[in-house]
C-alpha cells in the first residue's frame, strides 16, 4: 500500500522577515517625510508629530506581541527556525481560506510597500521640480 501523501505544514503567523521588512519600509517612510518634506512654517511640530505617530503605529503591535509572549504557553514563543524560502512554500491560514505563504506575505507588504516606495519617489520628484526646494 503507497504512503499516503502528507499536506504541506499550515501557518498561522508571518515569518520574522516579513514583520523586519515591513519595520523597514516604515522606516523608509519616515525618513522619506524627514529628509524631503521638511521646509516650511511649523515643520518641527509637523516631523515631531509625524514621527510620534509612527513610534505609536510600531508600539502597539510589538506591546500585544510581548503581552502575548508573556501569557502564552512555552512552547507556543520558541522561536520557529524555519527559512523563508520553507515558509512562503507552506499553506498561510486565514479565517476565508488556505493560500501559499509567498501570497500571503504579498498581500502584507503590498499596503505599506505601496505607501512607502511612493513617498520616497514623490519627495524625490518634488524635491528636484520645484527650485526653491533643492536650491537651484
């Protein structure tokens, strides 16, 4: 009697390269806003502003994680050491379906990649059109 076939392993959490590569892009929007739009009245308060909004966005997700971490048992927060190339080949749980995990990740980083690469390509278009930004 052949084995039977075994189904891929199923997640239901996003690998750490996705959480560092969307603190990254965060980053890479924050430092957009920064670098190419800080001329003007009040800018000060508008990058003070801005960027405690962005220490709030990364603060909320990181204290449930700690909570979580915190509450759950101890074998749920050892840490997974599974490549990604492993991960984005297995099945991602949802509450609508199963996908891959590469869609998944996709879908995660599409939003914020969206926001962040666009920032950074609109201050650079504005910062090189208009004179009385870039000096000459």
């Amino acid at each position: 009697m052949p084995p039977e076939p075994t189904e891929p392993p199923t997640h239901d959490g996003l690998h750490p390269l996705v959480y560092r590569t969307i603190i990254a892009l965060m980053i890479l929007l924050l430092l957009s806003i920064w670098v190419f739009f800080d001329h003007g009245a009040y800018v000060g308060l508008t990058l003070a502003v801005i960027t405690v909004f962005f220490v709030i966005l990364a603060s909320i997700p990181l204290l449930i994680w700690k909570t979580w971490q915190h509450n759950a048992p101890t074998a749920d927060t050892q840490p997974e050491n599974e490549s990604f190339g492993a991960w984005e080949d297995d099945e991602f749980a949802t509450w609508t379906g199963k996908f891959s995990g590469r869609e998944a990740a996709m879908q995660t980083l599409l939003p914020i990649a969206a926001v962040s690469i666009g920032m950074f390509v609109f201050g650079l278009v504005y910062y090189f059109d208009i004179p009385h930004v870039s000096g000459y």
